[in-house]
C-alpha cells in the first residue's frame, strides 16, 4: 500500500543517513507519493485557484459594465430615433392642415363663384326655375371642367334648409329632403365648411348662401344655399399620402372609411385604431401601434361638423421603418463592437490576474516544496511591491530551514551510524566472544582432537552467523533482492519452517496450529519467503517463554493469499506499534541484528506483496502475509 511503501522508504533512508543518501528507487517512489498527497490535500482545501477567482471577478464586472452600456447606448438611440420621428410628424401636421384649407378654398371659391353669378341669382330668383332640374343641369354647366374637377357632391336648398336639388356619387343623395346645416347658413348669411355624413359617405362640405341684395346693406333676402363637397374616399387619401409621405386613414364615427393603406392592412389598422382609442387623444400625443408587422407613429385630427361637434376623424401613420433600420444598424455595430470588447476583456482580464497571482502561485509551489524536504527549491525573487517582500521573506526562511536541515542530517546521520554501529558491535559480541575463546583454547596443548575439532566447528559456526547478520545488513541498506521466483506450495514453506524453528529445545510449551490448504501456490524465492515466516514464527516463540499457541491460517483475496499469524502473547506495546517495522526496534528480543521485520517486509513487497500488523492494542499479535497465487498448473 501507499502508506507501507512510504514507512519503507522513510525506514531505509533515516538507517543509512537521511534523504540525500536515499536509494534512487526508494526516493522517487516516495517523492510521487507524498506529491500525490500533498495535491490531494491542497485541492480539497483549495477547490479555485485565486488566478481563477479574479479573472472570473474581472470578466463578470466587464461583462456587466459591457452590457449596460450596450443597453444605454441602444435606449438612448432608440429615444432619439422615436423622438426625431415624432418631431418629424409634428412637422407634417401643418401640411394636413394645409391640406384641409386648400380643399376648402377650393370648394368655398367654387361656391362664391357660382353664388355671385347673375345667371344664379336669376334662376333662384325664379321659384319655378329654381325646381326645375333641367335649368339647374345647365346652369352647373356653365361651371364645366372646374365642378367637375373638384366637386363630388351638389345640393341646392332654399333658406329654409329644404333640399331642392341634389347630385352626387350614389342613388342616396336624391332621397335627401332637409339639410338643417344649409337652414343655419341661410339664417347667418355667411359660408362655411364642415364634415358630414351624407348618404352614408363621409363628406368636406362647402355651404355658401346666395343672396339677393337690398337698397340696405343691412338686410339681403336668402334665395338659396349651394353645397359643394368633395368625398374622403381612397383617392383623396392616396393624394395626400403622396404629398406627405405618411399613410392617411378616415374614420367615420369610430368605422374606417377610407384608407392609403392596402386592403390586407385596413383590417388590422382599423382594429388596432379603434382598441388603442386613437381618436380620442390630443393631436399632440402620438401613439406607438404595430400594425400589420410595422411599427407605426399615429397622430389624429378631428373632422367637425357645423356645430363644433366630431363626425370622425383623420389618422396620420409615420412608419417607424427607418428608425428601425437605424436601430438594427446601431444594434449590429453594438453587437459586433461588444463581441470585440468582450474578447479584449477576457484577455486583459486573464493577463492581469496571471501577473497578479502568477508571484504568489510561485510561492505557493515553493511552500508546497518546502514542505515536501526539497529545501534547493530555489524562489522566484524578481516581483516588486508588497509580493516581492514575502518572497525575500520566505527565501530567507527557506536558506534558513536549509541550514538547519543540513546540521540535523549530520545529526541524524551520526546517531544512526551509532545506533547501527551499536545494533552490530551488540549482535557480534556473541560470535566474536566465541571466536575468541576456541582461539585462547586452542593455545593449550592438553587438548584431545576431538576438542580441538568442537572449537573448529564452534569458529565456523560463529563466522557463518556473522557473515549472515552482515549480509542482511548490507541486502537491506541495498534495497535490492536478487530474487529466484520459482512456483512453491505454500503449505510446505510454512511447515518446514514451522519444523524446524518450533522444537521442545527452542520453544517448549509452545504449540502451532497451522490451517493452510495444500492447493495454494505463490511465485517465490524460496529462502526469502521462508525467512518471512521464520521471523514471524521466532518473534512469536520469544513473546511467549511460557508457552503458548501459535495459529497460522490462509485466505484467498483476489488474486492474492493473505497468511495470518497469530499468537497468544501479551501482544505489541503501544509505543512500538507504529516504528515496529523500523530498523533496530525491538523489545526483549535476544540476539538478531533488531532488522528481522523490517527485511521481512521488504522482502513480501518485493514479492508484490505485504506485511502488517492487524491486531489492536492490547491484544495478542496477529501479522499478515500478503503474496500473489498462482495457478495450481
């Protein structure tokens, strides 16, 4: 596991003088573990990077500032546009008006004409010429070209408003008998002009009385009233669209009469009029309509009849299309001048925050250094302000943990050496001793051969064990197993070694339960394996001088075995328990070089494996052998 290869590691480079003098395998595999680590760490506490957090801040407050200029600049010019369209109407309103006066004096000097005619006053003079249709026919073609030209409708009353004659655009006119308006204008002896309904038509009327005079100013006899009208029809309003430029649209009462427009947008204008309630605004305050897909400007103008009172009205439609055609020109260029600036504030914005925080991220990866022991991390010191001061800061600090760390590795160095140093002299004092007394033995000459013999093997012996607890030392500072990986039954590794390390000479009292079915088979270098159990079984023999049992039982995980052995001794101390796989840690253990478990983890992971404690405080042990099965074939 990550946490083993780690103790491993720390394990080998503090029994050989510290980092520096790490196995090159040892310390890379280390190093990617604790940066995979010490990543971890740092982004859980640290989800977005500051770079990031001020670039987002910066964009969305470009964005926004963007967007509200955008909208201001876009109402702004969209006002302006509705308001130089309203100025424009207002303009034009006079025109209509002038219209209006134009057709009235048209009408009217038509009507005064014929009013100040002899030949007229003669015929109204005369009440029978005055019936009789046939003098009226050739009396009104003494008018000819200039009547016809400009006059739709002729009525003839006498001073008492009774209809005599009338001529028009339809059978309707003849059926009229009574006209109070032409009655009101013979009382008053002065012309005028109104709008009215007759016959179901919409009419601009011209009402001129024909007097005849007195010696006395003062009193004129009424001999009749001429009425000359001209209809507001479709015609009239084309004309006037074509002086005006603006689309026209008569309305009788709250009906449209007549219109500029086409036929397929009457209908929707005439709807749109009459639910907005046009008619009734002030000729000053235009309203906005969407008619038939386009927007429209609509001011209204009243037509009055005699009496003051509305008979319909005139609505004069500006359309907005040009305005709006400056609106999507302006909309565009807005769109493509924020797409441009948009892009600009991004960039500026990601260049800003990266000069801001790129100084601090070096510091942080110089911290993240620091705190993995890579104290020649070497500090980026060129940032000026208040960041190029903490930079100086940290690289002093960092000068400074480097000097100490380098009097505390000669410091660790020594006491390991000496505890190496000590760990050996105290585990060859015993060879050594016996050594040394074959040899002072030998030196007496009363000794039989079979003495001398038994002192031979006593130095051989002693200088095998030395040579031995020499070679682990110098296999386990390497970090490198040569290993003869050969397929091995694994219930007779562990019986053998159970054989030959539990007898009644080494261990009496002690009994072993062994539960390892004969099927399971391991890739293994045989000798190292069985120096595996070998450790495990002689720590568990001296735990227990009382006696005891000793339980070793298998399991199959994955494609790996899991061997357990198990004691009934009074188990790990607590303050053992996490340097137990440390080299030169023991506790009442006689002879051994203190390495037992730390090679003996060494070796199940340079098999693919591992070694563990699994049993908790204040229990008796329980080890864990991990090594990969093979097949049984």
């Amino acid at each position: 596991t990550r946490t083993a290869r780690i103790t491993a590691a720390s394990a080998t480079c503090r029994l050989i003088g510290g980092r520096d003098w790490c196995p090159p395998k040892l310390r890379r595999a280390r190093t990617r573990t604790t940066l995979d680590m010490a990543e971890t760490q740092i982004g859980k506490k640290q989800p977005l990077k500051l770079r990031d957090k001020l670039f987002m801040s910066f964009s969305v407050l470009s964005i926004v500032i963007l967007f509200a200029s955008a909208w201001v600049i876009n109402s702004q010019a969209v006002a302006g546009a509705r308001l130089e369209v309203q100025q424009e109407m207002k303009t034009s309103l006079p025109l209509y008006d002038a219209v209006w006066r134009e057709q009235a004096g048209r009408l009217s000097t038509l009507g005064m004409a014929m009013a100040g005619s002899p030949i007229v006053k003669a015929i109204f003079g005369d009440s029978r010429a005055a019936r009789d249709r046939e003098t009226i026919h050739q009396m009104l073609l003494e008018f000819g070209h200039e009547l016809t030209e400009n006059v739709d409708m002729i009525l003839i009353s006498d001073g008492g408003g009774s209809i005599t004659f009338a001529e028009g655009p339809d059978s309707d006119l003849p059926g009229l008998k009574e006209l109070p308006a032409a009655r009101a204008v013979a009382t008053d002896q002065k012309a005028a002009e109104s709008f009215m309904i007759l016959g179901g038509r919409l009419f601009h009327l011209a009402l001129i009385p024909v007097t005849l005079h007195s010696e006395s100013a003062d009193f004129n006899n009424t001999l009749a009233v001429l009425v000359a009208g001209s209809e507001l029809n479709r015609k009239m309003a084309i004309e006037l669209k074509q002086r005006a430029h603006s689309d026209v649209l008569f309305f009788a009462g709250d009906r449209l009469y007549a219109s500029s427009l086409e036929p397929e947008a009457e209908a929707d204008a005439a709807r749109t009029v009459a639910v907005r309630e046009i008619g009734r605004r002030e000729p000053d305050q235009p309203a906005e309509l969407m008619i038939h897909g386009e927007s429209q400007f609509a001011f209204a103008r009243m037509l009055a009849g005699l009496d003051g009172r509305q008979v319909g009205y005139v609505v004069v439609l500006h359309s907005l299309g040009s305005a709006g055609k400056l609106l999507h020109a302006v909309s565009n260029r807005l769109v493509l001048i924020g797409t441009i600036s948009l892009i600009l504030v991004l960039m500026v914005s990601y260049f800003v925050a990266r000069r801001v925080t790129q100084p601090l991220e070096s510091l942080a990866a110089g911290a993240i250094e620091l705190g993995r022991g890579n104290y020649e991390y070497q500090i980026d010191l060129s940032p000026n302000g208040e960041v190029g001061q903490l930079a100086s800061a940290f690289e002093q600090m960092r000068q400074s943990i480097r000097q100490g760390q380098a009097v505390l590795l000669r410091s660790e160095r020594l006491a390991t050496v000496g505890q190496m140093a000590s760990g050996i002299i105290h585990d060859l004092r015993g060879p050594l001793a016996a050594i040394s007394n074959a040899a002072e033995l030998f030196s007496r000459t009363e000794l039989s051969p079979g003495q001398r013999q038994v002192l031979a093997e006593s130095q051989l012996r002693a200088s095998l064990r030395m040579g031995a607890m020499l070679r682990e030392i110098l296999e386990y500072s390497n970090g490198n197993y040569e290993l003869n990986l050969e397929r091995r039954q694994l219930a007779a590794v562990v019986k053998t070694v159970v054989q030959e390390s539990v007898t009644s000479d080494v261990a009496p009292g002690v009994g072993v339960e062994v539960n390892i079915p004969p099927n399971l088979f391991v890739l293994a270098d045989y000798d190292r394996v069985r120096r595996i159990f070998e450790n495990l079984v002689a720590n568990s023999v001296q735990a227990m001088p009382q006696g005891g049992t000793i339980r070793i039982r298998s399991s199959e995980v994955g494609n790996q075995v899991r061997i357990s052995v198990a004691d009934t001794g009074p188990g790990i101390p607590a303050q053992l328990r996490d340097r137990l796989f440390e080299p030169f840690v023991s506790q009442g253990k006689q002879g051994g070089t203190g390495l037992g478990l730390a090679i003996a983890r060494r070796i199940a992971e340079a098999h693919g494996g591992s070694l563990t404690l699994v049993s908790s405080d204040g229990q008796p042990a329980e080890f864990c052998v991990e090594l990969p099965l093979v097949s049984e074939t």
